[in-house]
C-alpha cells in the first residue's frame, strides 16, 4: 500500500543503529511451531490459527517470535502468511472464497470500516476489548472501531514526529535543534546563510507532504481539530488549514531553503531526500519517521554521530506526535484468534515484542525501558508522554481516493502547493473539491 518503499526498509531503528541488514524474505506461510505442552495446562492445545500481515524479513522474524511465545503459552499452532505489501490484494480473494486467516493485521485503521461494510471481520469479545481498554487511551480504542462495535487492536506504531539532522551542517552553521516552529525557520535562514540548503524535501513521494502537513495542523489546530478534518466534519477552506499551510510556505516558499529548489524537490523521493542529507551532504535536514534512521545508516551515517534528529518542533501550542500504526483484527469467529488478539494487546505482548528490534508500542502500560536501544527508548518515552494528544496519520485515516494515491488527492494537492506555495486559497479550494469527492 502506500509508503511501500519506508514499510519494506523498515527493519527499525534498532537495526539502523546496528547497521544490519533485513534477513531474507519470504512470502511463503511458516509455521511458528509451538513446545510440546503438559496435558491440561494449555487451553488451546491443537487450535491451529493463521496469521496474515505485511512483514518480511528481519520484521516476519521478529514477529514469528512474538508469536511463538504466544504458542508456549497456550499450546496453538500458529502459521504466518506475508501479505506484501497490498494486502487487499492477498486478502480480496481469500475472503471471497470463504477462508480468509484468521487474524489480520492491517497497515491501516480506514481498512477496518472497509471490511467491516463487507461483513469480514468479527467483533472483538469483551475479554480483548477489556485487554485494549486496559493498556490504550480511548482514541486508539476508537481507531479500530466501527458502527459502535470494537473490531481492531492498534499493536505497532511509527513515530512521524520527527526532523532528522546532520550534525556537522549544524556546527558549522552554529545552529542547535529547534524546538519551536519560529526557531526552525530562524535556524533554516542561518544554516542557508553559512552555505548549505537546509531543507531536503521528498517532494516526489507525495505522502511526506501529507505528514508534514498534519504535524503542523495538529500543533497549530489541535487535537480536537485535528479529529473533526480528519472525518471531514471542517472543510479544508477552514481557516485552521490556512494557519498550517501559511507556516508550511514559510520553508517551501523560499527557494535557498530546499536543496535544488523547488524542481529539484518536486523530482526528489523518499529515500533519495534522506541520502541528500547523509551521503552527498548537500542539505541540513529532512523531516520525516523514524525509518530514516535505515536510510541513513545506508548513506555512511552513524546514527546518533553523523544522524541526529529532534522532536518535531511546536508550530502552535501543541507538541505534535503523530503515529502511523498496524491494527490486529479477527477474520474468523474462534476462540484461538480472539486468544491472540487479546495477547497482543495485552501489557506482556507488548513487552515480548519491545525487546526486539524494530518495534514501537502504542500500548501505554509497555514500558520503554523494554526498548533495546537508546534511540527507541527515546522515541517510546515520547509517545507515553503525549498521552491522549497522540494522533494517527491523518491521511491514512482518509478513503485511499484522497489521502493514499499517489498522484491523486491530498498526495497531488500538496505537491501542487508547494510548487506554488503563494496560492493557499487555490491549495484549499483544491483539497475540498478532492475530500467531498472522497467522503460523498
């Protein structure tokens, strides 16, 4: 689906600080297997259980042990099958014929809504939903909900909120991280004054214009606003959008400040905007998620040398956290899928799978000090803090027509503006006309 190509190289920043590479790939199912179990003590002893989901490589094993940990447990057998990346399309005809898997984990929460209209999915029972209830805030309770039902569990997060820098371009400029949207543009004018672009944009990959974008609006805007343009309950002519976009035009609407200037932005995707950065060392900064970490250790950079990266700076008087995630959902109306469900959402699975590499946790009673590195410790700590102002990318939340197809919708409308940054009443018009196409 989209961000194809940040979802296949995220093996997490873990690996990155490492500098390991992903394990082979396989889309063959593999079973996880399970220990011989004591007669009596394993409740699901014999329940054979399918697994479908996105992951390969160094990802597909990290998750196999999560899960085999769930077999010691309770004496399942379970088998992984790799969707790749358009799940749809794997998981399409297995519903048709009637045998989808029996657990799914969806890169997108709008996918709940999608399938819960075509009756694939099944209601969590009130032991998951008790599980979810306990360890998440009631937004991401709501996330993987539908019609009043509880369908989903958010069980992975990638943090969003984040400007990544190359520290010797600060030196040299004499500049320190920003913490505010006034000290970033302030910043951006000294580190282009001493010489070097600051900004490295992708603004080939239209998604990271989206995320920018929906940092600076939930910052500026906030939560509660952040929630209504989302549903499309404001429209995007609503003056909250005008303040984002003019604090946006503020980087884009200065040509010393993208690396190559606006033509070369706007031919520039995600992961060459981050090797602009680290491996020809033309610009200062590129604001994107947490897996730059493996793009930038893919350019020569040590992370936490060479790659920094700062808390997205506050454009307004919130302190924007945004996540993208995966949503656990059962296909099949068993005991052994609703067991696993419950599972992952529960304090220990979270925990099994934070000690691995690769992983973040929406879950608030997972500990970070269960990160393997600083880094991540860093990053899980973060999301804790943000509490209940944690947000979920916005345009995954919208219909694909709008906010996930590349060059159509909200993707084409950024990439619009910021090659023509001074027309945001135009921008807005635009963003309208494709959401109340999208949401009719």
């Amino acid at each position: 689906m989209r961000k194809a190509r940040a979802a296949a190289i995220l093996a997490g920043l873990a690996l990155a600080v490492a500098a390991c590479g992903n394990a082979p790939t396989t889309t063959q199912p593999t079973a996880t297997g399970s220990a011989p179990a004591t007669a009596g003590a394993k409740t699901l002893e014999g329940v054979k259980l399918e697994v479908a989901a996105k992951w390969t490589g160094a990802e597909q094993k990290n998750f196999e042990q999560v899960l085999k940990a769930f077999s010691d447990k309770t004496g399942a057998q379970v088998t992984y099958a790799s969707t790749g990346e358009d799940t749809g399309a794997f998981l399409g005809p297995r519903i048709q014929a009637g045998s989808p898997p029996d657990v799914a984990i969806l890169p997108q929460p709008g996918l709940v809504q999608q399938y819960v209209e075509q009756k694939a999915l099944k209601p969590l029972t009130d032991a998951v939903t008790a599980e979810i209830d306990a360890n998440y805030t009631p937004y991401w309770k709501e996330l993987g909900s539908a019609d009043g039902q509880v369908y989903g569990v958010l069980i992975k997060a990638a943090h969003k909120s984040l400007v990544w820098y190359r520290s010797q371009a600060f030196d040299d400029a004499g500049v320190q991280p920003a913490t505010t949207w006034d000290e970033l543009v302030k910043n951006a004018q000294t580190i282009a004054d001493s010489g070097t672009p600051p900004f490295s944009l992708c603004g080939a990959s239209g998604w990271t214009l989206t995320d920018l974008f929906e940092n600076v609006y939930l910052s500026t805007a906030g939560p509660e606003n952040y929630d209504k343009l989302s549903k499309h309950e404001i429209p995007w002519t609503d003056p909250t959008v005008t303040t984002a976009l003019e604090k946006i035009q503020q980087i884009v609407g200065k040509q010393e400040f993208l690396v190559d200037g606006t033509s070369g932005t706007m031919q520039t995707d995600f992961p060459t905007c981050v090797s602009k950065v680290y491996s020809t060392k033309k610009s200062a900064m590129v604001i994107e998620a947490d897996f730059v970490a493996v793009e930038a250790v893919q350019s020569g950079a040590k992370v936490g040398e060479d790659a920094k990266y700062f808390p997205f700076p506050k454009a307004g008087d919130t302190a924007p956290v945004v996540l993208g995630g995966d949503v656990a959902v059962a296909m099949k109306d068993s005991p052994g899928a609703m067991a696993l469900l419950q599972f992952l959402a529960s304090k220990e699975g979270g925990e099994i799978w934070a000690k691995l590499p690769g992983y973040l946790s929406p879950n608030k009673n997972v500990s970070p000090d269960n990160y393997p590195d600083e880094l991540t410790k860093q990053l899980g700590q973060t999301i804790v803090s943000a509490g209940d102002a944690v947000r979920y990318d916005m345009s995954d939340l919208a219909p694909s027509a709008f906010g996930g197809t590349d060059g159509k919708g909200e993707w084409k409308v950024l990439q619009d503006f910021v090659r023509k940054p001074t027309d945001i009443k135009g921008a807005q018009e635009a963003l309208e006309a494709e959401a109340k196409k999208a949401w009719k």
